[in-house]
C-alpha cells in the first residue's frame, strides 16, 4: 500500500495518533506498535497509537514513507504519506 494517512485532534498532539483502518497493512501496523479498536457505534475499526505524529512520522520515514500533505479539518490534523514501490 504506497499511500497512508495519520491524524490526531489538535488537542492531543502529544498523542494518541490514528494510523490506519481495518484495511491497513498489518506489517506497518506491527511496526508502529498500533491497536486495533472498534469504537461503539461504529462500523469500522480504526488502527491507534499512544506516540505522538511526529515519532510516528519519524517511524515512517525510516520505512520509506515521505509526507505528500498536511491539513487541519475542523479539529484534526491530517498527514497523507507515500511510499514510493519497488
């Protein structure tokens, strides 16, 4: 999967960081450290890490990610990465 997406709310850039949906590469997963977390309600799971963005930017940089955009909507933050394929 060359692209990925992290957020966090931007009261809580110290972490946690939202790293990935159910359709996430579990290795990239394991990698982080993520969780994987169904919130009640939801329909959907949601990949979680305790880290804030920017260890887990430096995390995937080290893997050959590179940040393509950042955004705030509303009251998150929004990266999307790339990764180049081989």
């Amino acid at each position: 999967m060359p692209y990925m997406l992290i957020s966090t709310q931007i009261r809580l850039e110290s972490g946690p960081t939202n790293v990935g949906d159910e359709f996430s590469d579990p290795a990239i997963m394991s990698y982080l450290g993520a969780r994987k977390t169904t919130m009640l309600g939801n329909n959907f799971s949601e990949y979680h890490v305790d880290d804030p963005p920017r260890l887990v930017l430096d995390k995937l940089e080290k893997i050959g990610f590179r940040v393509l955009s950042m955004t705030g909507v509303g009251q998150t933050l929004v990266w999307c990465l790339h990764k180049e394929t081989e």
